[in-house]
C-alpha cells in the first residue's frame, strides 16, 4: 500500500464534471503515467481537456469507456 493511500468514492457517485489524472486512473485501472501518454499522444480511449495546463478527464467519457451508466 503507498504511503499516501487516497480512497475515490464509487465511479455511479462522482457528480463532478471531470476528474483529475490519479482519480481516472483509479477508475480504469491503469497508472496514472499510461493516462498521460494517451494525452501527450492522443491515442487513449478517452481524451481529457487541459485547464491551465492540467489535465482533466471527463467523467462521462469514463463511464462510456466502461460500460457504467
């Protein structure tokens, strides 16, 4: 277990718009570096948008991406 644990509530949850890269990560069980190869290359099943130079993934492109409603 990291030494910095962070629990996400359950993806049916989330109400937010997007989330950021650890927490997309987390829903589609990947590491949060293979998220941000997808964005640097923009090959990944999803695309996330920029703010201010971050990255943000949409949460219902998330939820397309596995099936949940």
């Amino acid at each position: 277990m990291p030494a910095t644990w962070v629990q996400y509530p359950p993806l049916e949850s989330v109400t937010r718009p997007n989330v950021e890269t650890a927490a997309a990560a987390f829903y589609l069980g990947r590491q949060p570096q293979t998220l941000r190869v997808w964005a640097c290359n923009e090959n990944g099943p999803l695309r996330p948008i920029r703010v201010h130079g971050r990255l943000a993934w949409p949460v219902a492109e998330i939820k397309r991406v596995l099936g949940v409603k």
